[in-house]
C-alpha cells in the first residue's frame, strides 16, 4: 500500500513539475528588445532591468523583453533605424535626438535649464510636453513613452581643473552629434569636437580631443578616467533621458499593454532619479579612489551667463519655447 502511494505521489509530482516547466517554457504573447550603447554596470542598464521586471509582472508574462546593452544591437543610428522600420525594439532617446524631428524637444536639453533635477516632472506633466509628444507620433511615426529618467549632472573631465569659461578657452572638448551640445560648448569658448561615445576613451588617449564631459557613472563605466584624472563638477547638463518604440507598433499593441508599457517606463525614470540623484557622492568617493581628482571650486554663474545666449540660437523653436519652458519651471 506505501509503495503504490509513493508511486502515485510521485507520479503527481512529476505531472506538476512537467505542468510548471511547461508554463515557464510558454511563449511570451509579445516580444520586444531593448537596445543601448552604454555600460551594463550603469544606472541606466539597472532602470532598464527594474522596467523589465514590472513589464513582466504586471503583464503575467504576456510581454518579454531583452536587453542588449553595450551597443550588442547596433549602435545608436542602427538601432534607431530598427524602431523607424516598425520592428519591435525600444532604445533610448533624449532632447537631442527628439528634436531631429521635433524641433522644440531641444530646449529640454539646454545648459543650466533647472537647479533641481526633479523640477523636470512639472515639464513632462505639462500640456507643453504633451503636445510634443503628440507632434512626435503623429509627424515621426515614433512613441515617447517617457523621457524623465535622470541621466545625470554633466561634469567635465580633462588634465586641469575647470572654474570657468575662461579655462574652457579653445580647449578641444568631445560632443556628441548634437547641435546643443555644439552651441553650448562654443559659447563657453572651447572647440567642440564631435566623436561617437565609443570613441571617446581613444580621443583623450590620442589627443584628438583635451576634454570630454558626462554624468560620473558614465566616466566610470567607459572608463575615461583612466586617460583624464581630472573632474571639475560643471553640471552643465542635467541629461533626461527615456524609452522610445515604434508608434505604429505600439498602437498594434492591445490597450492594457500600451499601458503597462507606458506607466512603467515613467515608473523606472522615477527610479532611475532617485539612484542618481542619491549616488552622486558615492561615485566621488569611488572614483577618487580609483585616482581621480575632483575640482568642486567651480563658477557657475560665469558658467551660465557665457551659455545664457545658446537659448537664442534654434531659429526653428516655436514662438517664446524657452520663456514658457521657464515659466512651467518656475512656477
């Protein structure tokens, strides 16, 4: 009698973990991937997991994405003209890249445009921002689905110790392709010199360029400091960043689905702010102990007086664009 029910036990057993393993082998309904050129020890990488891992929840398994991080899908035009075919891939995207085809998302990239990084929530819950998006579905073919993700204070990193415009004077410093990025570096006198992000190790190491800029994290994890020991804490750039898709995909996509998408790719830029905005005295003191020099004797004020006239430079922004961003902000 014991044996014959140790046999049916195990025989119930073994139904069940046939029952699970088949459950857990199931096909994903949709399945999406998520590309980007930085690190998979950066914070973005982290926002990027926490996003996947409530997706995956609240979906029941319904939605499946992988992360191919380190430019492993392409790098960022490759990768961009994927989500532009209609494939199902994501990536990030920023004001840079937004305003190539919305012009007006520029202004949410300028220098010095906010003292306290979480002042950007009032610009993406603003009919401002809504509008934008709206223009960039309907005009780009291309859906938003959140753009408050903290990448970062942007620092400078070179051989010297930068207080002010005046030691930025025809310094060759790397940019990224991005017009902003260009005017704002002119105006603080230097040279902006533009390399892709995978290059910028070897710029310093060859003197293409003197300098380069860009949240600690990033330094860290593209290991730049090993070429510049340098860091003066600028903050000319509080960078948002944020995930982008296919808006003709997205609309394929069953409504609890766009929506799960959509609230928790904000839910994640809310965890990403709070990681950086709490982590930036531990990536001092990590890169300090890696033998960077960290110059906190910085002017800032000069700093945003020699950029103040950036904003008067996209003849292309739409009527008052910088005094109604200011306006949200400072109310």
């Amino acid at each position: 009698m014991i044996k014959v029910l140790g046999t049916l036990l195990h025989v119930a057993t073994a139904a069940s973990l046939l029952t699970l393993a088949g459950f857990a082998a199931q096909a994903a309904d949709y399945e999406l991937k998520l590309g980007h050129v930085t690190s998979d020890k950066e914070p973005v990488h982290q926002a990027m997991e926490e996003f996947v891992k409530n997706v995956a929840e609240r979906s029941g398994g319904r939605v499946e994405i992988t992360i191919f991080p380190n430019g492993t899908l392409g790098t960022n035009p490759e990768v961009y003209e994927q989500v532009r075919a209609g494939a199902p891939v994501m990536t990030v995207s920023d004001p840079g890249y937004l305003s190539d085809f919305v012009a007006d998302f520029g202004v949410l990239g300028g220098p010095y445009l906010m003292a306290d990084p979480r002042d950007f929530s009032k610009i993406v819950e603003s009919d401002l921002y809504a509008g934008m998006t709206d223009r960039l579905r309907n005009e780009a073919g291309l859906e938003l689905l959140a753009l408050n993700w903290l990448f970062g204070s942007r620092h400078m990193l070179s051989d010297k110790a930068i207080k002010s415009p005046a030691d930025t004077q025809g310094m060759t410093f790397r940019t990224p392709p991005n017009i902003m990025w260009v005017e704002t570096f002119n105006a603080m006198g230097a040279r902006p010199t533009q390399l892709p992000w995978t290059e910028v190790y070897s710029g310093l190491s060859t003197g293409v360029v003197e300098g380069a800029e860009a949240p600690l994290p990033s330094i860290h994890g593209a290991k730049l400091h090993e070429v510049k020991k340098t860091i003066s804490l600028t903050g000319h750039f509080k960078g948002f960043t944020g995930l982008v898709m296919n808006a003709d995909y997205f609309a394929s996509l069953p409504q609890d689905i766009q929506d799960i998408l959509s609230e928790e790719a904000v839910n994640a830029g809310v965890f990403m702010t709070d990681l950086m905005l709490n982590s930036e005295e531990e990536w001092i003191r990590k890169l300090e102990a890696e033998g960077v020099r960290f110059n906190r004797d910085v002017d800032i004020e000069a700093f945003q007086e020699a950029t103040a006239s950036v904003y008067r430079q996209f003849p292309d922004w739409s009527d008052g664009l910088h005094e109604e961003v200011r306006s949200i902000l400072d109310n």
